[in-house]
C-alpha cells in the first residue's frame, strides 16, 4: 500500500525503513551498528533499495547530520539547500 511505512534489512547488518509514495521513496532511516560500519553495508543497502523502487527516486527527507552528508554525497546523491533552521511559521 503507498505510503506504509517499510523496513528492510541486508542480512542483518544494515536496516532501512523508506515509505513509498506517487512519486518517490522516503527513506526516513538507514542503520549500521557501530561495528558493522565502514564495510559498504548502508551502501549495498542503498543500492538495493534504488533498484526495489525504480523507477521511484529514492530521497532522504531526514535531518542528516553534516558528518554522514560526503557518504551520501559520494553515492551521487544531493542535499537540498533548505535547512530546518531556515524554516519559518506564519499565524
């Protein structure tokens, strides 16, 4: 059903819950215990969930803090410019 929320795993080493929509695949977390890191598991997973949902693109509309941002960069993916603090509420 779009829009449920659905986990992954890759052998128990990376997980992964994304939420598919019309136009897209929410990837709203990605997970590798401490001392599983390093080993290209979050990127296999990554690669495996890209070919899951295509033709969906796959996008991370999560706060991802600034260290973790060069490996999502290094798989070709691009933050967008908007940042939560720049955000603002009218009443």
């Amino acid at each position: 059903m779009p829009g449920s929320p659905r986990a992954f795993t890759l052998e128990k080493q990376a997980f992964a819950l994304v939420i598919p929509v019309a136009q897209q695949c929410h990837l709203r977390m990605i997970y590798v215990p401490p001392a599983l890191r390093g080993q290209g598991q979050a990127r296999l997973l990554l690669q495996a969930l890209q070919a899951q949902f295509a033709p969906l693109a796959l996008s991370a509309n999560v706060f991802v803090p600034d260290d973790i941002v060069p490996f999502f960069q290094h798989l070709g993916w691009r933050e967008d410019p908007l940042r939560q603090f720049e955000m603002t509420m009218a009443f």
